[in-house]
C-alpha cells in the first residue's frame, strides 16, 4: 500500500509542483513582458512627442515670424502675399492677419474669402481670441472642420506694439491655420507602422482642462502609455497601445511548451535590455559632462540654463563668466599637467562654494561658467566678489602654487532677453576685466548689448 501510494503521490506532487513552477515562471515572464512592451511604448512615445511637438512648433513658428514682421514696420505689413508664399508648406492651409482682431488678409486668398471675419465678437471664436488679447498668449483652437475639406488647428499670436513711452498696445493677430493630420503626418504614420493604435488629444482651452481628440484611432484605447506634453500653456497628451495589446498570447503558449529553454532566453534578453539601458544613461552623462572637472560641459550647461529660463521667464538670475589668469603662464611654467590640476581644484573650489542649486560649467580651456537661479545682482556680488578673492592653489611636484581668477557678471531680465545674450554680457564683462589688466578681479556688465 504504502508502495504504491509512492508510486502515484510522489510522481503526482513532483508533477503538481514542477506544473506550479511553471505556472509561475510562465506568470512572472508574462509580467516582465507586459513591462517590457511598456517601457518600449513609453520610449516610443517620448520620441514621437518630441517630434509632434517639434513639427507644431515649426507650424507655429510661422505666426512669430509673421508677428516680426508686423513689429519691424511698426504695425505696416507690405507685401504680405509674397512674404505668406514663402512661409506656405504642404501642412498650412492659410496664412492670415488681422489688425484690431478683424482678419483683413488671407493668403491664398482663393476659397477663403468667408474666413475674413471679426475675432473678437464672433461668436464660436470670440472668447478665446479674446483671452489671447488680454493674456498675450498664443491660442490654438481646433481642430476645426475646413470649409475647403478635411480639418486644421487655428493658432492665434497676438501682436502688441510699443510707443515711445514704452506703452503697449494690441495691434492684432498673426494667424495660420495648420492641417490636420497633415502637421504631424510623418510621426504618426511611423507610430501605424511600428504597430500601435494612437490617440492625439488637447485641452479644448487654456482655461478648460478637458482634453479633446485631433487625431488617431477613434476607438477608445484600453490601459496605454500616456506621454503628456505642453506647446504654448496647452496641455497635449499621446496615447499609444501595440495592436496587438500588451501580452502576447502564443508567445506564452510557447513558453509553457518550450519550458526551461525560452525562460533562459527570455532572461538573456532581459539582461541585453538592461545593459542597453544602462549605456545609454551612461552616454548621456558623459555627453553633457566636462570628462576634466566633472562639471557641465558647454553643451550640457547650456542646456541646463535654457531649461531653467524657459521654465521661470520671469524669474532673476545671474551668469558669471570666469577664467585663470596667466593660465597660457601656468601650462608653460609648470606644464600641461599642472595647468589640468589647477583647472580641477578651481572646479573644486567652485563646486565646495557654490549650493546645488547654483549650474557649474566648464566652457573650453580655463573659462567657466556659473548660472546662479532667482536672485539679483545686488545678492551675489558680495558672494562673488568673496569667491573672486579667495587663495586658489594647485600643486606641483609637491610644491604648493597659488593662482587668481578673473570674473564678469551679469543679471537676467535687466540685461538680456534670453540666455545666449546673457552670456554674451557676462562675457564682455568679464573681457573688460582683462583689458584693465587687474588680476583677481570682477566687473558686472551695466548696460544692454
């Protein structure tokens, strides 16, 4: 009895609990792929956003460049149809004016005479061009249905003029009128063909958080990658879903019949993933890195600024600009390799006196960079002119030297319009530091470039 109770039950539990440890590889590998396809689709996503994004701003950048325009003639626009057929693409529908809000030019003006309407007081599109005017915004009301066939996204910029008064005044609207989907046709038709059903959506308003459809599959889409992205205060969001959903079926059928062998293989290619993932991260540090001093690099600090200013426009900030004097003295005296250590105890020293908040960078040889966020002039320049005058040292062949810094200055919004500019001001402060031949000195550049 007992025999034969071992003959059945044990070959019965071994079988129970290989079945139950094959049921649960096959579960976590079914898991590890959903994941898997999520983290492709959300790779996907940001990528093809980023390409949207970029494709409506080209669109969109049409009205800014009409809006110079305006601005250069002080209002007057002259040749206006010649200066439209430039800016015309396969993705535009009309490009238009309207002074004081009433559309009075449209190019082509064939087959769009009846949009020369009033703006401000019409009826569908009065509220929201109305808000564009008080809030000197850019707008983007659609998509809309084209009497000419298909639909476009309207996009408003409104214009505002300076007297010699320094008063503003509302001018009126530059306008183009973007097709849709042939805007973003090249993102999405590459979304179609990588397999994923899509949903392109915006809020309905600046003031109205409900997203409503422009473009995709008109089915609603069950549990997918949502990418959020902003074009102007809008909010947009893509959705995306594989085709073919999340799990693949048969390939966990398979799974379940090739056992052992596809679960070494699924964990190999988990492992090539990871490894992808991780040189990547690795690559994009050490794009934006200065491989010497462990700061930003030119690139990298650049890019840090540009996304600080773009996300506090109104917010001061001040870029100091500064470099080693008789560097070209130090390589040629001590040599190369000391010229490298005292560029990376200046590094040092910068990282130790400056908080975390505050963007280091190297911009090539011995100049640096310092990006100090919300505050004024008035602020740093006893921090600074502290730094300035601070004993630098490096060392050679055990023999301690000393150095000094040079260091210009100058505040954002007082002296620039954006973060090119700024540096150019603490740059020629910094040059005027040179010029007055004082070593271990500051300057802060006064006046406008």
């Amino acid at each position: 009895m007992k025999k034969l109770k071992k003959r059945f039950i044990v070959p019965a539990v071994v079988f129970i609990l290989g079945m139950c440890a094959l049921i649960g590889a096959i579960y976590v590998v079914g898991e590890s792929q959903e994941q898997q396809n999520r983290t492709n689709a959300k790779l996907n996503a940001m990528t093809y956003t980023e390409r949207i994004y970029g494709e409506l701003m080209e669109g969109i950048g049409v009205t800014d460049s009409l809006k110079q325009v305006v601005i250069s003639g002080d209002g007057n626009i002259n040749r206006f149809y010649d200066i439209a057929a430039n800016m015309m693409d396969d993705s535009i529908q009309s490009i238009q004016i309207a002074p004081n809000g009433v559309v009075s030019e449209i190019y082509p003006e064939e087959s769009n005479e009846s949009s020369k309407i009033d703006l401000i007081n019409d009826s569908d599109r009065g509220e929201i061009s109305r808000y564009a005017r008080d809030n000197d915004t850019v707008i983007m009301q659609g998509p809309l249905e084209l009497k000419q066939g298909g639909y476009g996204i309207a996009v408003r910029n409104p214009v505002y003029l300076e007297n010699e008064n320094g008063q503003k005044s509302f001018w009126g609207f530059t306008i183009v009128i973007l097709k849709v989907p042939e805007i973003f046709s090249e993102s999405v038709e590459a979304l179609s063909s990588f397999g994923y059903k899509y949903s392109l959506q915006k809020f309905a308003s600046p003031w109205d958080d409900t997203y409503e459809w422009v473009y995709g599959s008109k089915e609603e889409l069950n549990d997918p990658v949502i990418y959020d992205f902003n074009v102007y205060g809008y909010k947009w969001r893509l959705e995306i879903l594989p085709k073919s959903g999340f799990y693949n079926n048969r390939y966990l059928l398979y799974l379940f019949i090739g056992g052992g062998v596809i679960v070494l293989l699924l964990a190999g290619l988990t492992a090539a993933l990871i490894s992808i993932n991780e040189n990547r991260k690795n690559f994009k540090r050490l794009a934006v890195t200065d491989a010497l001093t462990g700061i930003y690099n030119r690139h990298g600090f650049d890019e840090q600024v540009e996304q600080y200013m773009r996300q506090n426009p109104q917010k001061h900030c001040v870029v100091a600009m500064l470099d080693i004097d008789d560097f070209k003295l130090v390589n040629d005296v001590y040599g190369h390799a000391a010229g490298d250590g005292a560029l990376q105890k200046l590094a040092e020293s910068m990282k130790q006196y400056f908080s975390k908040d505050v963007i280091l960078g190297r911009n090539g040889g011995d100049e640096f960079s310092i990006f100090m966020p919300d505050c004024t002039v008035e602020e740093v320049k006893p921090f600074l002119k502290k730094f300035t005058g601070e004993t630098k040292k490096f060392y050679c062949k055990g023999e301690e030297h000393t150095f000094t810094i040079s260091l210009g200055f100058a505040e954002y919004p007082v002296l620039a319009d954006d973060r090119s500019q700024l540096m150019r001001c603490a740059d020629m402060a910094l040059y005027e530091v040179k010029m007055r031949g004082k070593n271990g000195c500051m300057a802060y550049r006064e006046g406008s470039v």
